[in-house]
C-alpha cells in the first residue's frame, strides 16, 4: 500500500533536490567526528532519563566547552544550548518511541547535548555562509534569552526554537567538519537560507538551488503517532546542505541532464538504466555527507519515520534502505528488477553504500576518503553513470593518494555490478 511518501510532490525539475518521499532501516564512531567521545559513553547516558552523572570525561571549562551528553543540560552553565545528538531516537537509545512522538511531546528529557552556539552574527542564528529562520508565518524568531543563553525547553516550544537552535548548530558542524577535514566548503560565504520550520513543506526536505535555500518540513509518520519537524533530524538538514555543497561545488552541472521521469510515479526522476545517473548521485553523496557527522549511526530519517534503521522502502521483499549497513549488498539491477521504477534516491543509496564501505574500512584513512569524496563533486558531469564516476574516483585516487584506495572501489563498484569506465 502506498503510503503518502509514495506520493510524489509535484516540483521543477533541476531546481530541487528533494530528501525523501520514500515510504521506508548502524553503528561504529567512526572518524573525526564530534570532538565528543562516545566510546566512553554508558547506555544510561544515551537512554538518559536519569539524573546520574555521565562518564564522558569534561572538557575544560568555559564558552569554548566541547559537547557532552548532559541530563541537566538546561541547568549547566558551561553550555548555552541544549538540542538533540542527531535527532531525539538517538537518545532514546536509538530505540523508536512508543508512542510515536508528536508537537506536544515533552521531549525535554532527551535534549541532553550540551553544545555551545560559535559563529554567530550579531548574536543571531547567521553568519555569512547561511542564515536560520522560520518561513510560517506567526513562527518567532529564536533569540537569546536574557541570560544569553539558547536553551529553550521542548515541553514549551510553540515557536519551534529547538528546531531553530538545531538547524544552526548542525550546519555550523557541518560546515567546521568539512573545512576542518577536507578542507573546502563550496558554498563558502554564500549565505544559504535554511527555513528551519515550514508547514507547507509537507512530509519533505530539500534544497533549492534557485532560492538559495533549504527547506525543512513537517512530517507525518505512517503509522501511529504524530508529526514531526525535519529540524529535529539533524542528519536531513546536514543532507540538504549536502545537496549545497554538490551544487556549488558545480554549479555549471545540470543535475538532471541525464534523468528520466518515471511515469509510473507522477514524474519521479529516475535513473535511466542500472548504470546511475547524476542525480541518483546527487541524493547518495548528501547521505554521505550526513554519514561524516553520525557514522556512528548512519541511518538517514529513523526519528522522522520512527524506526530504528531509517527510511526505507520495501520493494516486494527487496528492501532499500537510507541505511548503509542494510545496503551492503544492494545492486542497481536489483532495485531495477524488483522496485516499481528507478527512483533517484534509491539507486543514490547505492552509491552511497559504496562511499560508506570504503570510509567505514579500518584500513582506510576516513580523512582521506572524506577528501577524496570532496574532489569527486566538481568533476562529476552531467551525463555521468555510476560506472564513469567510478573511473573518474579511480582517476582523482591515483592523482591525490597514488592509487590507495583504488582496488577498494573497484572491488566496491564490479560487487554492485557496476564497471568503472575511464
Ligand atoms: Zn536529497
């Protein structure tokens, strides 16, 4: 049965690139992610909800305070905001909530990452590479409190601030993450407009290249419970403003040129065969780029969906996951020979799955695949399959790390059916 999220939305082709509309399920810290470390993490500490203190040894004192989980994070004067790690399911153990959370659910007791806001503008969310406000109307802008701190309680949060907070600190990450890491952000200084809550954005997330923004949504979940903001899944908005940086990155690519519409599914791009297409591309590579912040649970959407492996879909038997443990071995051919058509995301998440295997690999330097990754989104062109990609990640590995990483790929690709062309 279809489920809304099979329901397409109606939009211009090449201007946005949408996040889910599946109808849709992690672990290993991997990298230098979070300067938080986890593996010193209890399950008490992630399933909180108690007062003990946590184990996570307390970074120096001060504004500069790195993030820890912290039950009595509202209380705690070295943190000026107190949000979700990824989303609130990842504090509750990365289990579903029973009931499915809705507005009205006092998340409070999950909203225990400690974090300090950096960057700001003018003590606004906003610096010169994106902006954070709502577009619905009557919503009010998320300001310091009088102590000037950001912390806003999820039992009381009509104006959505916690979405607000969410979607500056997450991007403000992301951002530091790439920079830090690989070195280039590509929409530098372009000053991207995240709209953090929006009702008329129904069961979706995107970003728009014409707009110059991105636009997180309202989800309504399939079975019992209520809804959800996308704000609060901080691995959508890191997705979204994935999709920004695989814009800039190339902005004179028409991500659509070699996509098809799918008319079993009210004009659905899709691949045109098996062998990918940018686009599919296009939605893997904004995965990955969420896999960087929370490879430690890399499912993409389990909070919004409530389900602990992520969105997924279910194509008679075959199920094709935004989890890329679940894809390990997913194929084109099979999504092709099994799904009703050949939905971007779907064959995206294979290309995802093939970046995820390679970063995941103890003996791969993640900071090296995560540059590598990086060089990849210019040189990718618009009539590319997944196939001349591979022999264009194949180039870019020989030409950056004389070819280290180059038998994974092609071990990775020819697994999925997929030759590298050159
Ligand atoms: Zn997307």
């Amino acid at each position: 049965m279809k489920s809304v999220r099979n329901v397409f939305f109606g939009f211009a082709l090449g201007l946005l690139s949408l996040l889910l509309f599946q109808n849709c399920t992690d672990q290993d810290h991997v990298g230098k992610m979070l300067r938080t470390d986890f593996s010193s993490r209890t399950p008490t500490d992630q399933n909180d909800g108690n007062t003990s203190t946590t184990t996570i040894t307390l970074p120096p004192v001060g504004s500069e305070a790195d993030p820890i989980i912290d039950p009595n994070c509202l209380t705690n004067d070295d943190y000026n905001a107190c949000i979700f790690f990824k989303n609130p399911q990842f504090h509750n153990a990365d289990n579903p909530f029973n009931p499915a959370t809705n507005y009205s659910t006092d998340l409070t007791e999950h909203q225990v990452y400690a974090v300090n806001l950096k960057g700001l503008t003018n003590n606004k969310l906003q610096n010169s590479n994106f902006r954070v406000t709502s577009l619905q109307t009557g919503i009010e802008e998320a300001k310091p409190n009088p102590d000037g701190t950001w912390k806003f309680d999820y039992a009381n949060d009509s104006n959505h601030k916690v979405a607000q907070v969410m979607t500056y600190y997450w991007i403000f990450e992301q951002i530091q993450w790439m920079k830090e890491n690989v070195g280039t952000w590509y929409p530098e200084n372009k000053n991207i407009l995240a709209d953090s809550y929006n009702e008329s954005v129904q069961n979706n997330a995107y970003f728009s290249s014409s707009d110059n923004m991105i636009r997180l949504g309202v989800f309504t979940r399939s079975g019992p419970g209520g809804r959800s903001e996308a704000a609060l899944s901080a691995e959508v908005t890191v997705h979204e403003m994935g999709h920004a940086n695989w814009y800039y990155g190339n902005r004179t690519r028409n991500n659509f040129a070699n996509t098809v519409v799918c008319p079993e599914s009210n004009n659905t791009p899709c691949c045109p065969d098996d062998r990918g297409c940018v686009s599919a591309a296009n939605e893997g590579q904004a995965d990955v780029h969420a896999f960087f912040l929370f490879g430690e649970s890399p499912s993409i959407g389990n909070f919004i969906d409530n389900n602990v492996g992520g969105l997924e879909t279910n194509c008679g038997g075959l199920v094709v996951s935004r989890n890329p443990e679940v894809n390990f071995n997913l194929t084109t051919a099979a999504i092709t020979n099994n799904c009703p058509f050949r939905e971007i995301h779907w064959y995206g998440s294979v290309y995802a799955a093939i970046w995820w295997e390679i970063y995941k690999d103890p003996t791969s330097d993640k900071i090296e695949v995560a540059k590598l990754f990086n060089e990849t989104i210019p040189v990718i062109g618009p009539q590319d399959t997944f196939e001349e990609m591979a022999g264009r990640i194949l180039n870019l590995d020989a030409q950056f790390f004389a070819g280290k990483y180059s038998s994974k790929f092609d071990t990775e690709f020819r697994r999925r059916g997929l030759i590298p062309i050159f």
